[in-house]
C-alpha cells in the first residue's frame, strides 16, 4: 500500500468507529428515556388502589436512602420473632434490645462490592442493569423506633396482612431443608447487618424498588403496577 493512503485509512477506520461508537450511544441513550417513561407511566398506575390503611395493628416501615428502599418491621410480634431465624450471635453489634429488623433485596455483587456509592465501578453497574445477576438479602438490626420523615414512612397493617408480608420476605430467602437461612459470611458492611443468599434473578425490570413494591402488593396495600425507582415505592406510602 502507497505511504500516502496510510492516514486515508486510519481516517476511514476511525470514521467508521466513531459511527458505530455513536450508534451505540444513541441506542443507550434512547433505551434509557425508554425505560424512565415506562416507569413513570406504569409506576403512575395504582393497585390495590381502594386499600385502606388500618387504625390498628402492625406498625411496619418503608424507607428509602433516595434511590433503594428498604422494609423495616418489629423485630418480635405475636405472629413473628426474627430472632428465631436471624441468630443475634450472627450480629456482633446488635442485642435483645434492638426493636426493628430492615430487609433490602437487590444484586448479590453489586451489595458485596459496593458499601458506598464511590465504590461503584463501571463493570459492576452495568453488569447489574444489563444481565440477570444472583441475589443477595440485607439485613439489619436497628437499635430503635424510626422517626417519620421524608425517607422513613410508616404503614399500620391488619395481623393478616403483617403475617402475608412474613410470608413474602421468607420466600425470598434462600433456606436449607431445616428452614435456616444462608448467611454469606463476612459480607456485612458493620456489625449489626448481613447478607443472606436469595431467590430470584437482579435485572432491569425487576429492581430492588420492585420487591419492595411487590411486598406491598403481597398484603394487599397500595401499590404501584411496577416501581423500578425508589420514589415510585414511597408514593404509595406516603
């Protein structure tokens, strides 16, 4: 090849790189305003939406750290101990004490990688938006009452719908034949919460938003058709 066609080349290659590259930016970009209307549409749409909140029973809570919610209820009631299944030797920083348990669902090694938001890495973050990952349960003791606030929200359910709610969170766990759960050893960001092995596949229609919102769903609450963003979920709480 002629010296002189060199750089025609090398221009020809990355002009045609550069197309494919902003091909697939456009499409990333398209996908992704795609998927934010079909969440506000579809996070719009209530179900269950005659529910009625009780004046008496179970006092649970929803919280959100502004993009994860959480489930947080009563470590003890007449129908449920957690202690019985969430072993406090398995807690070095948590007691008998401690009056709340929360439940977070999400990506096994998005949970384990990433205890701050600035240890996000781009590998891990799209591997859990694009690819249906394994599954990890967060579990935490909570020394004390929540305070309601703009990310903490409590929801006052009937003994029926608190026991349908137990039942949704037990599924949900990973569990050997004698019903113990599956603790993933060390993985706790501190001493008074663990990761447990779960059921079901991480992926972008099915987010940890959405189990939270399926958990209202399962007593019957108010809830959204689907919630892939934690705002979705406390709209249907507050």
């Amino acid at each position: 090849m002629p010296v002189m066609c060199v750089p025609i080349a090398m221009y020809l290659y990355w002009r045609k790189a550069g197309k494919g590259v902003a091909a697939f930016l456009l499409g990333l970009a398209l996908m992704t305003a795609l998927y934010l209307a079909a969440g506000l549409v579809l996070g719009s749409i209530p179900v269950n939406s005659s529910y009625a909140q009780a004046t008496q029973g179970v006092e649970i809570w929803v919280t959100d750290n502004g993009v994860h919610t959480d489930l947080v209820l009563p470590v003890k009631t007449a129908y449920m101990d957690w202690r019985d299944k969430l072993h406090l030797q398995d807690y070095a920083g948590a007691d008998s004490t401690f009056t709340h348990v929360g439940f977070g669902w999400g990506d096994r090694q998005f949970y384990m990688e990433t205890p701050e938001w600035t240890d996000l890495t781009f590998t891990t973050a799209i591997t859990s938006l694009f690819l249906p990952t394994r599954t990890a349960m967060h579990v935490e003791y909570i020394a004390r009452p929540l305070r309601q606030n703009k990310y903490q929200q409590p929801v006052i359910i009937s003994e029926q719908q608190y026991e349908e709610l137990v039942q949704y969170i037990l599924k949900t766990f990973q569990q050997q034949p004698n019903g113990e759960f599956l603790l993933i050893a060390g993985s706790g960001y501190h001493s008074r919460d663990n990761f447990y092995e779960a059921n079901g596949k991480f992926h972008l229609f099915k987010t940890c938003n959405s189990w939270v919102n399926g958990g209202l769903k399962a007593m019957g609450h108010k809830a959204a058709f689907w919630a892939p963003f934690s705002f979705l979920v406390m709209r249907q709480v507050r």
